[in-house]
C-alpha cells in the first residue's frame, strides 16, 4: 500500500504554459486527475505512469485553497484540506494599496516575479468578482438571461419541422418507460420536455438560466422545471432513469465535458439511458452579441469519436452514434448533428 504525491503548477505559473487565471484554477487540477488514468511522463527521466487510485485528496494553501474547495465538487475528490484559503476577493481595492504602489497586484506580480506568473490585467480583474468562481460559466448563465424571452420564441416550436429528432425522442421515452424520471439536460425553454412528456416519459427540465427556466415554466406549466449546473448536479447518485441533453454542451469548452459526463454517469441508474445530441466538427467561435442582444459566449462543435471517448472515460458504455445533415435553413442552423446513445452498465464502481 502507497501513495502518490503530484505537486501540480496552475497554467501561466512557472514551468507551465498558458495564461494565470484564464480560467479557473480549480480546472487545472481537474485537468490531472483527468490525466491520471491517461498517463503522464516524468520529465527528468521520461518515464511515464498510469494511476488509477482508489481515493484522492487534494491539499492546498490560500489561492489553493479556493481551488481545492471547488475540485471538491468533482465525484472524485475523496477530501480536500483548505489552508486559510483565498475566497473573498472583494478585499483588493484595498489591500493593493497597502500592499504595493504599483498599480495592482498584476504589475506588482509581473515585476516581481517575471514569467514566473504570466498574468495580465484582464485575468487579475476576473477575481474582483468576490468570489473565486469560474468565470465562464457565469457568464453563460448571464447570456441566456439576456436572451432567454427571444430564444423561446425562435427556438420553443423547433420540433415540429424535425421529425428525425422526434423520431429518437419518442424511441427514448420508450426506452426508460417505467423506470422513473428522466431530466431534459439544458432544457432551455422546454421544447424537449414537453414532447417527452406528450410520448409518455416521467420528465422534468434543468437549466442554467433561471431566465430560460422561468420561459419554460411559463410555457409548459405541466412539468417541472428548475435551475442547476451540470458540472455540480443536485441529485443523489443513481437517481434517474435517463438524460436527454440536446445541445447542451455547445457552450462547453473540452476541459470541463469529462466532469459533466461523470455528473451524469453518477446520477443515472444502472442501464440509465442518455441520449446527446451536439454539432458535429472542429469551430468554435465566440459572439458578442446574439439576436440584438449583448452576449459573452463561446460556442463549440464536437467530433463523435471523441465525445463518445469522453463518455467512455467517464464509465459510459457507448450504444449507437447516429449523424445526420442539417435540416433546412429556416428550420435550423447549417450544421451536421450528431445523437449518441450511451447507458450506465449495471456492474459498475462509481467513480
């Protein structure tokens, strides 16, 4: 019996690349635990190891404090230990003055420590926030509220030109008939759950946007709705019967889907069903604005082969993969789509 110690460098932090705090550091230590299975190459002697252990802990001190705290969220965190950790950030307006004369932290920082920190002043403003939290996924939340009464309207009768889709809709609810409730995973204003309720499926909606669930309680006043994060899921493991989850990770960068394919592996039942639907290929862009309104947010496409090695990753037992070209123009956007089938084995450590 031993034990592993992996002394990690944030992004943007000496003997790394990248920018400090593009992202959330918490992300970064997500991104080796990842890795552990993967296999990682020391590099003095370019041995490489692969680690399955049966539990983790992740130990850090002030700024790592904060960062162990929410790679608590992750199922695969057995404990974290938080030294005095950082979390209130709305200090900075004064501290900085006490504390340097240079302009802010970030010029103390770059003065200081050189490349040891590559930080600019955009990332360091992310922390006046006042609170360490990811600042993507606010801002994602943030978007649907600004647009979530024009996205009901253009999106919200979607399914009646899209008989494919309704197609494998009505082949799910028919999969899980029975066997308890079933979520519409990004449901926005709950086209989805209304055509799996009509087809006989025990179905309730989640979303980011509290703006975007309370279009879909407005619209569909039958079924029940309600705001959550599929990175940090609300619900006891194995729980549900199935996730229907269409395009819910267009605006999910690569480093965050394992965490959310191990949320929806944990909550799902033994022979849980999910079915996810995404935009086929390799673009991603970024808007500022959608529909007139003012937006933030990224929007990615994905390849089948790898989404289906992330759900493989996370315990998933990968069904069918089914593509299909783009319906017309006025009824969706120009993009190929794709629908995966993946279920929750019976034998299985929860991971």
């Amino acid at each position: 019996m031993g034990f592993w110690v992996i002394y990690p460098r944030y992004r943007g932090a000496w003997e790394s690349g990248g920018e400090f705090l593009e992202r959330s550091p918490h992300e970064d230590i997500l991104d080796i635990i990842n890795d552990l299975p993967r296999g990682m190459e020391e590099i003095a002697f370019g041995r490489r190891f692969r680690l399955s252990p049966d539990k983790i802990f992740v130990v850090g001190g002030s700024f790592g404090g904060a960062a162990a705290i929410l790679a608590s969220l992750d199922p695969r965190v057995s404990g974290v230990i938080a030294n005095c950790p950082a979390v209130d950030w709305t200090i900075l307006d004064r501290s900085e003055k006490i504390e340097t004369r240079k302009e802010n932290y970030a010029e103390y920082i770059r003065e200081a420590f050189g490349n040891g920190y590559r930080l600019s002043d955009a990332n360091w403003e992310k922390l006046r926030s006042g609170m360490f939290i990811d600042d993507q996924i606010r801002a994602i939340r943030q978007s649907y509220d600004q647009i979530a009464d024009e996205y009901a309207r253009r999106i919200y009768h979607e399914l009646q030109g899209k008989p494919f889709d309704r197609e494998l809709l009505s082949r799910f609810a028919g999969e899980v008939s029975g066997r308890g409730e079933v979520c519409d995973m990004g449901c926005g204003p709950g086209q989805v759950a209304r055509y799996l309720q009509s087809v006989g499926a025990s179905v309730f909606g989640l979303d980011i946007s509290s703006a975007m669930v309370e279009q879909a309680r407005r619209l569909n006043p039958g079924i029940r709705f309600q705001v959550g994060d599929m990175l940090a899921l609300d619900r006891a493991n194995g729980t549900l019967a199935g996730i229907v989850s269409f395009y819910a990770i267009v605006n999910i960068p690569k480093q965050s889907l394992p965490t959310i394919f191990r949320e929806m592996f944990r909550v799902l039942q033994a022979r849980g069903l999910l079915l996810l639907a995404f935009h086929i290929g390799d673009e991603a862009a970024h808007y500022d604005e959608l529909w007139n309104r003012p937006i933030s947010m990224d929007f990615f496409y994905f390849q089948p082969a790898e989404i289906g090695s992330y759900l493989e990753a996370a315990g998933f037992a990968v069904e069918e993969v089914i593509e299909r070209e783009p319906y017309a123009p006025e009824v969706e956007h120009q993009s190929r789509r794709a629908y995966i089938w993946a279920r929750k084995p019976v034998s299985v450590r929860q991971l």
